[in-house]
C-alpha cells in the first residue's frame, strides 16, 4: 500500500489510484477521456 499512500500524499483520490491499475497494464498506455480528465479532476472543463 506504500505507492496507495504516496498517490494520497501527492493529492490523489484512492478511486484514481485503483481506476490507473486496473486501466492499463505495466506495458500499456491508456489515454483518459474527456469522461475521466473530468472524473478525476485532471480538467475541470473539456471543449
């Protein structure tokens, strides 16, 4: 749970932690979303 706390200490929520695991594996790239740049708060709008 160590890289759990430091998504927490760096202002992550745990929903976005276990959302980025279960996203992509180790070897992939998944590119967020408008629905998750805004669920996230990555973006607080998207054009």
């Amino acid at each position: 749970m160590r890289d759990l706390n430091y998504s927490r200490h760096m202002g992550s929520s745990e929903d976005f932690y276990w959302f980025s695991l279960r996203a992509a594996g180790p070897d992939t790239i998944h590119w967020m979303g408008e629905g998750d740049l805004v669920r996230f708060r990555v973006v607080q709008q998207y054009r």
